[in-house]
C-alpha cells in the first residue's frame, strides 16, 4: 500500500512540474533578466567565484518562481575591469561550441573553467534556460597570423539548456573600446531552440546598432526572440540604455530579453523585458546600485509579417491593450541594494551626443515647422498646453556619419528634445520640467527602408519610454512614410522622436571596422614577432 502512495505522489509531483514548465503549445513563455552589479578583486579567481556564486543564488531562485529562461549581464562574471591582453588568460574560458553536446557540470573531456562548470550544474539542477556572458579563449591555428600565445580572446555569450548542455556560444563583433578581444573574420550569426517552442537569437550589447547580427537575425533568419546581455554607457538624448532596448524591440517586432550591468557612476545601468509592438513588459533604470531580477510572462510572435511591403499599424492592434507596461508589477523577484561594487557613488552618469551638429530650432511655443538636414527633413507639429521658462526645449534633425567612439555610423534623428537653457550645448538635460504638451506630431520619409532600422524614440524624467503614443508607418516600394504623435498632456518630457541607423550608406565603413580590427589586431602580432 506504501509503494501505491509513493507511485501516486511521483506521478502528482511530474504533473505538477510538467504544469509550471512552458510547453510549445502555451501562448507564452516565463522569462527572468538580471540587473547586476558584479563584484570585483584584482585576483580573477576570486572574482569569478563572487559573481558566478551570486549567478548559482539568482538562478535557484528565479526557478522557484517557474521561469524558463534567464539572461544575465555582459561582463557580469569578470567585470569590465579586464587586464591587458597578456593577463588575460586566468579572465577566460575554454567554450565548447553547440556542436560538440558537452554539459560541462558532468563531462570532463575539455578543460572548461570551475565558473562555466558551476553554472551548468545549476542550469541543470533547476532545470532552467541560462544565458550568460563570459571572456573566452580559443586556439589559434592559423600559423601566419597567431599570436606567440597561439591564443584568441572573445566576448562571448553562453547558453546552457535545462540539462546544463552548452546549446549555443556566439562571439561579439561589433567591439567598443575592447583592446583586449578578438573579432571573428566573418560575424557570427547564432540562434538556438527551446523545448517551449521559441527560437532565440542572440547578441551583445554594441551589436544593437548594426545590421550583422542583429537585423540580420530578425529580418533574414526570421528570429522572434532575443536575448541580449549588455553593459550599455547611457547617452542623452536619443541612446539611453532602455530607450534604446524598446526602441529596437518596437522596431523589429521581436521580444528582447536585455539583462545590463549595473555600474550607474559610470553610466551602465538599465535592464528589461520588451514584447515588440506590444510595448515594455517591464523596465528598470536604477540610478543607484542595484541588483533586481525581472520576471515576466512573455507573449509568443506567432507570425512574421513586419517586413513584408505592407507595414501593419500595430498600435491599434486590440492585444496590446492586455499587456501592461514597465510600471506594472507583473513578477517583482528580489532588490538588493549592494555595497561591494565598483564605483564609488551612486550617481548615473550620462553621456551626451553632440546636438552641437544637429540642425536645430528653438522652441518657443505652439508650432508646424519642417526641420532639415542635410536633406533629411522632418515635420513638427506642436501644442503646449502650459509653458515652463525654467526649461527650454529645441525642434533636432540630424543625417550624415556620427562616431561611436572609433566606429563610424551612418545616422539620422529627429525629435523634440530638451535643453536646460537656450545653448544648443545644454540639450540632453534631463530635469523636471512643467511644460505640458498636449499634442506634438512628428513625420518623416526614409528611403531604401529595408536597409534601415527606424526606432522610436522617447524619454521621460525616469529614464525611462513614454507611454500612450502612437507610431505608424506606411510603406511604397522604395520609402517608408514615419509619423509619431503624442495626444494626451505630458510633462517632464526629455526625449520624443526617431532615431535611424542606415546600413547600406555606410556599409564600407561597417565592413572596415570588424575587417580592419581583425587586420590591425594580425599586424600588431606580426610586428610582435619581428
């Protein structure tokens, strides 16, 4: 009789967890992010034990809140505190590709780090997608261009399935200020399945702005999900690390998994979970040290048709109704305020793009202007429903090449953006503000749309994107019509416009920066040896 009730309650204990776990039949998967502010010592061995321990902690309790997925931070295990190339090695990993089925927490076949081994074993213990961001080191077998260590470094993420298995690993390739990596000859596009029936894609970081391998993953490989570990530098008005993240979400269509590192005293802040048109599941932007898990119940994209010729209003679409924005307490698993960081204050620093370049106009009350640069225009339609002499605001367009530190860009803006008074040089302030607009419009034309990404772009005191807006496009065959309005009374307004990335314009200057980085990285080695 014994053995019929242990038999009953295995069989009550399967079903109960066969029912918490995501099916390729449910309607949505549960997905975890992590903002993290990792730990560091000069001693790597230490510091890849804090933070992967703190990882094994995070991990175990997000899984008793039933999540599938979890996704943690860029540089979360070694910090952004990497040595010089030459110290790299104790930093790094051995990383088996997908190819070879290894799960690190039972094999011991290839010498893999004590950090990788960890957290597949926890990946495996709580049955539980984890993707992680780890420094990787790789052979080197081309003989002419090898370094004397025969050594390659990357910037690599990681993903373990539910048995600890190693089902992808892809290597960045939009570097920014990483001396110490390596970039692949040719990007790496990298996707993987789930046993819930979502295919992710994945990238890292910089690569947001790039066509390799983040359009291309969503335009060419038709991937609906994305998993994105970042350690983003904030920079007003238009690249902030969450409007950046629901901007890019919205524009693609796709569901965005952004996990950031959190270090606001240099500007790394900002995590969340975004449904595509459907708005913000839910968003952080700490400007204090802040460790926070997002949970979410994330809708599955069943169709793709955003890039077909006829574009879909997906603004009045009745669904996104039942889904709520970065405010509502969906799943709020743990905050934890900590103290052994990096930094030491807890003030966000921002960065700010140069508006000096831009064509601008001062705002100065209601206003239909068109605005152009270059031979970008943009229509502005204003009303203010209360005016605030303590703050100005300035009607921004802006096309031609921008630089992301080394990296040049081919960009085009346009909004309505902040100033914390009447110089050019002061806008991109973020502060309180009284002036009430209660309708502003904004319309452009982009041609060769299909090489463009077009992302709305809006920003409120918090940091965070405006709510009850509404983004329509109307395609032909070679442009796309923009329009953004914002009809309800809104203050402390930092940000409302459109920033665009044009692929095709600056493709040469695209294909020199991961070409010319692989060429000068073999060039330095082969002086090295001289």
């Amino acid at each position: 009789m014994d053995q019929v009730w242990i038999i009953i309650y295995l069989l009550v204990a399967c079903a109960h967890l066969s029912y918490q776990r995501s099916t390729p039949s449910s309607p949505t998967y549960v997905a975890a992010v992590v903002e993290y502010p990792p730990k560091y010592s000069i001693n790597s061995s230490e510091t890849l034990r804090v933070n992967s321990d703190a990882y094994v902690r995070l991990i175990n309790v997000t899984s008793r809140n039933n999540a599938d997925i979890i996704v943690f931070p860029e540089d979360g295990l070694t910090t952004v505190r990497l040595p010089e190339r030459e110290k790299m090695e104790d930093w790094t990993t051995v990383i088996p590709s997908a190819s070879h089925n290894y799960i690190p927490c039972s094999q011991d076949t290839i010498k893999v780090s004590e950090t990788l081994r960890k957290i597949s074993c926890a990946a495996r213990d709580n049955e539980i997608y984890v993707v992680i961001n780890i420094a990787e080191k790789a052979p080197c077998t081309d003989v002419l261009s090898c370094p004397r260590d025969k050594i390659l470094y990357y910037n690599s993420n990681v993903v373990f399935d539910r048995t600890g298995k190693i089902i992808a690993r892809y290597r960045k390739t939009n570097l920014f200020e990483e001396h110490q990596f390596n970039v692949t000859a040719v990007p790496e596009i990298v996707s993987f399945y789930t046993d819930f029936g979502v295919k992710f894609g994945t990238f890292i970081c910089f690569d947001i702005l790039f066509r390799e391998p983040a359009i291309q993953l969503t335009r060419d490989h038709q991937v609906t999900d994305i998993v994105y570990p970042t350690a983003w530098f904030s920079e007003t008005p238009f690249l902030t690390a969450v409007q950046t993240q629901a901007g890019w979400s919205f524009a693609e269509n796709v569901n965005l998994l952004a996990s950031g590192y959190n270090r606001p005293g240099f500007g790394n802040a900002g995590s969340g979970i975004y449904l595509g048109r459907k708005g913000v599941g839910k968003a952080i932007m700490p400007a204090i040290t802040h460790e926070e898990v997002l949970i979410f119940q994330v809708p599955k994209i069943k169709d793709r048709t955003r890039y077909d010729k006829n574009y879909h209003d997906f603004s009045k679409d009745e669904d996104q109704k039942a889904w709520p924005h970065y405010h509502e307490k969906n799943i709020q698993l743990l905050k934890k305020q900590e103290d052994n960081t990096m930094i030491d204050n807890d003030t966000l620093f921002l960065k700010h793009d140069n508006i000096r370049v831009f064509q601008t106009l001062s705002l100065e009350g209601n206003a239909t202007k068109t605005v152009c640069h270059n031979g970008f225009c943009c229509e502005f339609k204003v009303e203010i429903a209360k005016i605030d002499l303590s703050t100005k605001y300035r009607l921004v367009v802006f096309n031609g090449i921008r630089h992301y530190s080394v990296v040049e860009a081919y960009v085009r803006a346009c909004g309505i953006i902040q100033c914390s008074n009447n110089s050019v040089s002061s806008c991109g302030s973020v502060q309180e503000s009284e002036m009430v607009f209660s309708n502003i419009e904004i319309a452009a034309t982009f041609h060769d749309y299909k090489n463009n990404l077009i992302m709305p772009s809006t920003l409120n005191l918090d940091l965070l994107p405006l709510e009850n807006w509404t983004f329509n496009e109307h395609a032909h065959d070679d442009h796309v019509h923009v329009n953004m309005f914002l009809n309800n009374n809104t203050n402390n307004l930092v940000t409302f416009g459109i920033y665009s990335r044009n692929f095709k314009k600056n493709n040469a200057s695209k294909i020199s920066f991961y070409t010319i980085n692989y060429f000068v990285t073999l060039l330095l080695i082969l002086f090295s040896r001289l």
